[in-house]
C-alpha cells in the first residue's frame, strides 16, 4: 500500500515566534486516527527550533528547497549537509514557484534530486503545467517532460526515496477550478509513466500527491481518488485547525 502523506508548506510565513505558536496548535491536534504521514516545510530560520520541537512528535520535517552544491561561494543558499545536521528528513524540488519566480530549470532540478538522494533525503518533487498549457491541451506532455528531464536519471531502487507532488499551476490563484476528476486523470496519467519508465511495481509504490488548492471542505473528495495519495498545502497548512481538518480527511 502506498503511503498517504498530507504535507504544508508554509513558503514564506512566520517568523519564529509565530512558527512555534503554530507548531504548538497542531501538536495538540490528535492525527492518531489518520492513516497519513504528516510533513511540514517552514523557512529555513525556523527548521532547527522546530526540529528541536518535534523530537517527541510522528510529524516529519522537510526544507522548502536545497542547493545543489557541497559548500562554496553561493551567498544565500543553504547546502545539503546544513539541512541534514538541523533534522531536515524530506526536500521539496520544483516547486512552481521555484520554477516560475527563480527560473529554476529542469537540468538544475535534476541536479538538486542527485545531491539529495546523495545525502539520504526523501524528496517531494514537484511537476504542473500553466494556464496557457492546461488551455493548449499540452498538461499531458508537460509533465511527461518534466518527470524525463528533472527526475528519470534516478535509479528505480532509489525511487522509494521519492514522493511525486503534482501542481495544477493553471488553478492556483487564476479563477480556474481543478475538479477531482481532473487530479485524478492527471495523477493517472502521471503513475502510468511511471510505469512505462520503470515498472508497474514501482509505479505503484510511488506516492503523488496533489498540489492544487486543497481545503478541508473538498479534501476527502480529492483523497478519495484512487491515484491521489494525500496533498502538498499552501495556505491550508498555516491554520491548524483547517490542517488538521486535512490531515483527518484520511
């Protein structure tokens, strides 16, 4: 059976008075009833305070990014070694903000995943298509793409190290609505390359998690998708109670 997983991203919210306070209101949440693992992914300042919270706790921590270098001269970036020595388990790669803001390619991705991997990180790799390409009848394709270029060059073994994340990036915050239906048809999709690169097996071991505006009121709608193994959220994931409410929809 696939693992579920339910993962927040609070991208850059709280600082670290507000982290902790945060923190303290989903540990008094009761995820025991839930079958999903839960992740959380704060800012890089608050990754160790946090770490030092959680030590008692099930819920994991990942880093909203990674630097693709050992160490060196790369003012600002925070490397591999520094993530693992603070508690960091898991690493988000491409997130479409990542993508679409940074400009980071699909090459440099690639190269993000090896050093991960390199250092026994579990990743949550992120893949979606835009408005223009979702309109253009190209989501298909797109995400194929991205899956060759940024994450194929990994070896089947070291693919139970990897939990795909899709992004409808035509949905976030343009009008546009992502029905159940389409995040099933994607996730499909998605698992059927899978198979094609590596084998049914291992298709059906991977986790793919939706990345699309996921709320308490059409969690359990989306989970209940056969291929939809939990979700990567945004804003949901910075209340506790509608997190929890998330958590719980498994």
């Amino acid at each position: 059976m696939r693992t579920q997983i339910v993962a927040g991203n609070w991208k850059m919210n709280c600082n670290l008075d507000e982290a902790l306070h945060l923190l303290n209101d989903l540990k008094l949440k009761d995820f025991s009833k839930s079958n999903a693992k839960v992740i959380i992914a704060p800012p890089y300042t608050n990754l160790y305070p946090i770490h030092q919270n959680l030590k008692d706790s099930s819920i994991k921590i990942s880093s909203q990014n990674i630097n693709e270098n050992e160490e060196g001269a790369f003012t600002g970036e925070i490397s591999p070694d520094m993530l693992k020595s603070v508690g960091v388990e898991y690493v988000i790669i491409g997130h479409s903000e990542r993508r679409a803001i940074y400009g980071e390619t699909d090459d440099l991705l690639a190269k993000k995943v090896t050093a991960s991997l390199k250092h026994d990180f579990k990743i949550m790799f992120c893949i979606g298509e835009k408005l223009e390409q979702r309109k253009a009848d190209k989501h298909f394709e797109v995400v194929k793409e991205q899956l060759e270029k940024g994450l194929f060059h990994v070896s089947a073994s070291d693919m139970k190290n990897v939990v795909i994340a899709y992004e409808p990036v035509w949905a976030i915050g343009t009008g546009e609505t992502a029905s159940p239906e389409q995040a099933q048809e994607i996730h499909e999709y998605i698992r059927k390359v899978l198979a094609e690169k590596y084998s049914q097996d291992v298709a059906d071991q991977t986790s793919i998690l939706y990345g699309g505006s996921v709320k308490p009121n059409n969690a359990k709608e989306i989970f209940a998708k056969k291929d939809v193994d939990g979700g990567l959220i945004g804003g949901a994931s910075l209340d506790a109670k509608s997190f929890a409410e998330i958590v719980m929809s498994f």
